[in-house]
C-alpha cells in the first residue's frame, strides 16, 4: 500500500551547480519550504540573486514490498531542477509552479545521497523571464517519499493524482452523471466508490473509465453552499487492496454570457474578487498551510467571491481552500509580458501540467493562456503558440473555457483576442495614465463595437503605501487617500458594467517585484488592499469589504494613519455595509447619515479629537490631531497642482515646455533627446515590465497624444519636483 513520507527537514543547501559525491559537512542547513530570495527577492535594484543552488540529504532506503516503488515528490523547484541519486542524474523538470514525481527505487542504496538542483537563472526556454514580480529560486513548497507496491496508480506522468473526475450535471433532473477515470501501473480492476456507492471494472492498457449516477445531486454553489464529494478508487491485484487514492470533486454547472455576464447552476452570479500572488515578507514564496490559510481568510474577510491565481500554478493547498470556501477560480501559466520562440514546448508542458494536476478542482472555471503578452507586439509565432495553447486546452479539457489577459494597449481587432474562448482585459486608466473616466469609455465603446464577445476586468489597481497621507489626493501620490479614491470609481464602475462576466482587483496583497523602485518602497508593487507582511489592511480593503461582504456587520474610520492634519476642517470617511452610520467627535453626537458604502462628514479641528463612528453595534474610533504645518512624513514629494511646477511669469509659448505633448517632444532632435532620457528614467524605476511596455507601438501612440507635464505627474516619485523644474528650464531654452 502507498505510503507518503515528509523529507521537509534536514536538507544541506549551497549556490553551486556541482554536485557532491558525498554529504557536505560546511553548506547551511535547512528545512523545507525554502527559498534562497526571501530577502534580496524583496529589497530592490533588480539584483536578487539568480543561479544554480544545490540541496542534498541522506535517506535511508525504506522498506519496500517485493517490486515495490519509492518515489521522489517535489511540489515546487523554481525553475528547473534535477534530481541525483547517488550521482545518477534521473530526472529534469522545467517549470517552477507545478509538481513532479521521480521513480528513484534502483538507484537507492541503503544510506543514498539526493540532492536537487534547483536553478532560477536567466533563459529564453521557461517561463516566466520577464514580468512584474521576483523569480524566487528554491524548494519552495514540500518534497516526499512516496513508496507503493509494484502495481500503483499513476504517479509519474505530469504529476498526475492518478484520477480524473467530470461530472455532468443535468439541471432539469436534478442529477449529476459522474465519470471517474483512473490510471495505473499494473493491477487487475479498479472500484470507485462515491456516496457509499461502489463500482468495479477491470483494467486495460493501465486504465478505467466508471461512470456513476447521482440523483438529488447536491450542487456545489460557490460561496453559498461549496459541498464537495470525495471519490475513492482501489486498485486491484489479484484479491487483494495494494493501492488507494481518493480526490474531492464538486457537481456544478457553468455558464458565460456577452450580456448576464458569469452563470452558476444556471443563474446569473456576477463574479467580483481579486488576484493573488503567492509570496510574503521576509520568507518569499516558501509558504506553509498557514499562509495560505490566512490568505483565504483575509479575501473571505472583503466577501469576494473569485480569485485570480496568477500568474502561474500554485499550491494544491490551496486551491483545495478555494473549493473549500466557494471561491470561483481562473487558473493560469506563467506564458506572460514577453513571448519566447525557444519557449513554445514550455507552456504547452506548463498547461499540460496545471490541468492534469488542477482538473479535479470544482473551483476552477476557466485556463488562462496568457498575460499581457502582446507587450512586444503580435507576430505569427505568438498567434501559432497561442492556437496551439488553446488546442491542448480544449483537448484536455471540455467542460471549461480558455481565456486570456489583454493589456490595453492590444489593438481591439487582433486576431490574438479571438483565440480564447472569452477574454479579460487589464486596465490602468487613472493609475499609469489617463483619467478614471477612461475605464468607462473603454467598456462603452468595446461592448457597442464588439456585442458578442465575452469581457471580463482582470486587472485593476493603484498603488498606495500606507506611510503617505493627505487630505488633496491625486493620482500618482501613492497615498492610502488617493487609493481609495480610485477604487471608489472602479467599484462604481463596475456596476455600470454588469455584463464583465468577472472582474479581479490588482491585488489582494502587495508583493514582491524586485525591479521596482518607487512610491517610497524598495522592490514591491503596493496596488494590495492588504500590505506585503499581512499586518495592515489598508482603508480599499474596507471599501470592498462594504461592498460585498453582506454577512458581518462593521463600520470602518479611513485615515487612521493620518493623525496630523493641517486644515480647519478635515474630512472623514466612513466605509460600512450597514444602511445608517453616526459620528460622534469627542463623545458628542455630530451627524447621521444614510447611504450605501461610504460616508462622508466634515469636522472643525481644533486640537485632539476622537473620532467614534457607529451603526447599530458596530463601532470604530480613531485618533486625529490639529497640525501647524503638513507632517513631511505624510508625502514623498510632488505634491500640489501640476500647472504649479515653474513660474508662470516666466513661462515663453514659443520654447518647448513639460506642457507640450510628448510626441511633439520626441519629434524635435533638442527637446527629444532630454524628454527620451527623462522617459527611460521613469520606466527603470518601475522594473523590467515597464521598459519592455514602453516599447509597445500602440501605448507609443497614448504615450505621444499625452503632455508631458501629465506623464511627469503620473511618474511620482521617479521624477521628484526640482528635477521636474529642471527638465521645464532645459526646455525652455530650446526654441520650436
């Protein structure tokens, strides 16, 4: 019979691709899930370390039945890891989300040396290579010993559980006709068993397919009822038990619409939620269940009711959480920013391995082909490797969609946005640039211009570090005020737009993007609404949580974390999904008022105040003070009105100037070569993503109708004011 055995512990790590001939007694000693990026991964300069690095321990060979089997499971190796026994090379894998088995048994000797090499460096064949977060390298999630009888089910080919259910629900009847499929070496018969009911069939060429009937199927209904099944297969040998496997399955019917939008169980459920990348301070990506845990918690807490894991596969643990809770999932590979020629047979692996491993999981409702990656622009080979990509998808898998991530600069006709059967794009506007009003006309003129295509909203966000503060926010600030702001019209939004069959804020949690350098953080995108260490949930987090968290009553005071306030009167938001909230100053009753969401009062200050607001039994203070002066602390700089940079009386029409437009800058040899050095600037500091977006034709041509004083705006803390003034006095020499 199967037995799974932790090696999670007493491993050796050195960054050396040699590997030894026998146990090293001077490399580091650890224990697994592990990481070698946990720090410099998150602190900037794009200079985390990427290489070969090596694991090793001894294992004492198992007891094994006679021709049984002892395998080697490794959960994540980020990006491509060999395995050695003894010496013996056994196996290569490449990718960094998915898992992979290792049939170690004839070179185990009674005491045998693994080791692992783990390598997260630069190529051009394994995704990703270029995209806004950290490569962690390491062996970041478990690895175990697996032993079984000589005859087991299928443990190798693309870390396959050896069993694949699909059940067909038919809505009408009220049953579900469920097909269990098993794979296996060896063996003579297989039984599965659901709900106390048994069925046996015996083995050819290493398979079976039963099916089973269930009436009075209890669905699987997201978030309201998630009930899941479980499916226990045995396998077979002669008379006697000599293997076992049981997976969890949910009964549930999907449904996409250009018009109703996402369909479960055959109603219209508006999916709204967010994405999430799967690392946190100061241990990168080496997770425990833990983590994961409260992860889950904390989306649960905002009342989302989908997830996007991007941008790759990640952990079991997880998506079990998410059938668990009821969380519709959009499951994706790392094929993202940047196409690879070399790469094509990687992200077909990729996908190959995320549905074989994922197929079982009721939560996931669509494969995500790709992210973002027409950045460099559509050729044949990214069109021919998405077609391909969409082939295996539906191949492998009938009973759910494909999809993609379309940045908007993608030009609306590509044949790209075709290939996938619905689609999703990420937008910025009001972020990166443009104005929030743009998000509206973006929907608008795509659904008049385009009825029967199925649209979703998979990127959204501002980023805001919860240091800065201030009573006039305004885009680009980075402030917690300017955040919410953004989010308020977005949410807004999305109520104007209720065909998007599902709509992903960008992001649950800020996370680590080494090449990052701005908004007074070091290595992070801060667009969470939860910060990178899980111990703040900035005010957008409440806002969200108003919106669609029904069932837990609260009233949440915004700015907190501004005390010091320099006005007479300052303003105090209020987020709650009770219909009343009162506020009381001091202990006195100031005003209530009634609304949905938000709430917004004016206040004299005078000097130390609390603010009380209440709704019912919910209760929330906070503590603000009168200031002289604006706190300094409160703001990295650029603040106030954009027309403000340089003395008007100064100002000549016929120099060039940051009011001119950026194409008409670029056009002129002088004023170009100053504006273009200023442009390469402001995209360094915001890491490889952006220089290589920058180089789009299509966001060329946003980019050129803009004025740069807009863009310069935009830049934040990538073009501090006296370089801004600077760059307006070079110009203003320079006739036109």
């Amino acid at each position: 019979m199967r037995n799974v055995i932790s090696l999670n512990e007493g491993w050796l790590f050195a960054k050396t691709a040699k590997v030894p001939e026998e146990l090293p007694a001077n490399w580091e000693n650890v224990n697994l899930p592990h990481t070698w990026n946990a720090r410099d991964g998150q602190d900037g300069n794009n200079d985390y370390w990427r290489g070969t690095a090596m694991y090793c321990r001894c294992l004492k060979k198992p007891e094994l039945e006679p021709e049984g089997k002892a395998f080697l499971e490794v959960r994540g190796a980020a990006s491509i890891a060999e395995v050695y026994v003894n010496g013996q090379k056994l196996s290569r894998h490449e990718g960094g989300y998915s898992a992979f088995r290792v049939d170690i048994t004839d070179a185990l000797k009674d005491s045998s040396l693994i080791c692992i090499s783990v390598d997260n460096g630069e190529n051009d064949f394994v995704y990703p290579q270029k995209a806004d977060f950290t490569f962690y390298g390491g062996l970041y999630r478990d690895v175990n010993l697996i032993t079984t009888s000589g005859a087991h089910f299928e443990l190798e080919k693309d870390g396959t559980p050896g069993i694949r259910v699909t059940p067909i629900v038919d809505p009408d009847r009220g049953s579900a006709n469920v097909m269990v499929e098993t794979w296996h070496q060896g063996g003579d018969a297989v039984v599965v068993t659901i709900d106390q009911q048994s069925r046996s069939q015996d083995a050819v060429n290493g398979h079976t397919s039963i099916s089973f009937p269930i009436e009075n199927v209890h669905l699987w209904d997201g978030v309201n009822d998630p009930y899941l099944y479980t499916a226990t297969a045995e396998l077979i040998s002669g008379s006697r038990v000599v293997d076992q496997i049981s997976v969890r399955f949910g009964c549930r019917t999907i449904g996409f619409d250009p018009e109703k939008g996402f369909q479960l169980n055959g109603r219209t459920y508006p999916l709204r939620g967010v994405s999430r990348h799967q690392d946190r301070w100061g241990i990168g990506n080496a997770l425990t269940i833990r983590e994961h845990q409260e992860d889950m918690e904390l989306i649960r807490e905002i009342g989302a009711n989908t997830v996007r894991l991007a941008h790759y596969q990640q952990a079991q643990e997880f998506y079990d959480l998410c059938d668990e809770y009821g969380m519709v999932v959009w499951a994706e590979i790392p094929y993202i920013t940047e196409h690879m020629p070399k790469g094509r047979q990687n992200t077909l692996d990729q996908m190959r391995e995320l549905i074989t491993q994922c197929c079982n999981h009721p939560s996931i409702v669509c494969w995500g082909l790709s992210n973002e990656i027409s950045v460099h622009g559509v050729t044949d080979d990214v069109v021919e490797n998405h077609v391909l990509l969409n082939d295996l998808c539906h191949h492998m898998d009938g009973t759910r969609p494909t999809t993609m991530a379309h940045a908007f600069m993608l030009e609306q006709e590509s044949p790209l946005i075709q290939i996938a059967d619905i689609g999703s794009y990420n937008l910025y506007f009001g972020w990166y640039l443009g104005t929030l009003e743009q998000n509206d006309s973006f929907f608008d003129e795509y659904h008049v211009k385009f009825p029967e295509r199925i649209m979703g909203f998979s990127e959204y966000g501002a980023d805001a570090n919860v240091k800065f503060q201030t009573s006039r926010p305004d885009q680009g600030d980075y402030s917690e005020q300017y955040q919410c702001k953004y989010h308020e019209y977005i949410l807004e939004c999305i109520e104007r737009h209720p065909w998007l069959w599902a709509t992903h804020c960008w992001n649950m949690f800020d996370f680590a993007a080494d090449g990052r350098d701005e908004g007074g953080a070091h290595g992070l995108n801060q667009k969470g609404l939860v910060t990178i260490d899980r111990k703040v949930k900035k005010d957008a987090f409440y806002l969200y949580k108003a919106a669609w968290n029904k069932s837990e009553p609260f009233v949440h005071v915004c700015g907190r974390r501004y005390i010091d306030r320099a006005e007479r009167e300052t303003e105090i938001r209020v987020y709650s999904n009770q219909p009343s909230v009162t506020l009381f100053v001091d202990g006195q009753e100031v005003e209530t008022l009634e609304g949905r969401i938000k709430f917004v009062f004016r206040v004299p200050l005078s000097g130390e105040h609390i603010i009380t607001a209440v709704s019912g039994s919910c209760t929330d203070t906070i503590r603000i003070c009168r200031a002289e002066e604006p706190n300094p602390d409160y703001s990295f700089g650029n603040s106030g009105s954009v027309g403000n940079w340089f003395d008007e009386e100064d100002f000549d029409s016929s120099c060039w100037s940051v009011r001119d437009s950026f194409g008409a800058l670029m056009a002129h040899p002088e004023a170009g070569k100053i504006a273009g050095a200023v442009m390469a600037k402001m995209t360094a500091s915001r890491g490889d993503v952006a220089k290589s977006a920058n180089q789009n034709p299509n966001l060329q041509k946003i980019l050129a109708g803009m004025s740069f004083q807009a863009l310069l705006k935009q830049a934040g803390d990538a073009a501090p004011l006296e370089v801004i003034r600077q760059i307006n006095e070079q110009l203003q020499k320079i006739k036109k």
